[in-house]
C-alpha cells in the first residue's frame, strides 16, 4: 500500500510499514516537516497515498469525509514510549484488511481499532 506520513509519526513507525512491504513517503525524510495540515493532505491525496498521522484534527469527518480521499490513519497511542507506540501500531496494523483502510478513516488506540466507512446512501 501506498502511505504518506506527517510530522508526528514516529520513524519507528514508518520503518515497520516499510519492512512489512509498504512504500511510505515520510514528510520529514524529505525535509518537508513545516507543511500545514492542508498541504500534507493534499499532498496525499495527489499522490494517491493513505494518510498516516497523530493529529486528531484529521479525523473531524466533516473536513475529510471517508469516500472523498485515499484513507485516513489516525493514531492515538499518546503518552507511551516510543518502542510501545509502534508496537500496538504495527499489531493494529497487522490485523486490518486493506480494503478497511481505502477512502475510510481509521482511528487506532491502546485498546482497540475503529474504522468509519463511507456513507452509502439508500
């Protein structure tokens, strides 16, 4: 799968998408790190990628409804150690299809993982 990682993505992180075959675009490898929220999203979406963040703000679906992007990856695992974060990250990770991930928002916390689809209408 294709990602784009902001800022706050820890390199632990974007290392084991990388070793479980995904091809990341981290924005602090690219020296990109001052981009806003908009950009970065933007970003994402030009590239095609699925959009991997920290930032809560992304997952407010009135500004980035699931079906009218790439995906959106929230993930909540605040205040623990760095080596703990990517392990729950990966674990949660690990275990979603990536059917699940595509045009949806996911949110990822200590204890469990929770995904808005888009909204079919009738």
């Amino acid at each position: 799968m294709l990602f784009l990682a902001d800022p706050n993505i820890f390199v632990p992180m974007v290392e084991g998408l990388r070793d479980r075959g995904h091809d990341v675009f981290d924005v602090k490898e690219k020296g990109l790190e001052n981009l806003s929220d908009p950009e970065i999203f933007r970003m994402a979406q030009k590239e095609r990628r699925i959009l991997v963040t920290m930032d809560k703000d992304f997952s407010d679906i009135l500004l980035y409804p699931p079906g009218e992007h790439y995906g959106i990856i929230v993930v909540k695992l605040y205040r623990l150690k760095v080596a703990e974060a990517t392990r729950l990250f990966l674990d949660a990770m690990d275990d979603i299809k990536p059917e699940d991930i595509q045009s949806n928002l996911v949110i990822i916390d200590r204890s469990k993982t929770r995904i808005r689809k888009e909204k079919l209408e009738d």
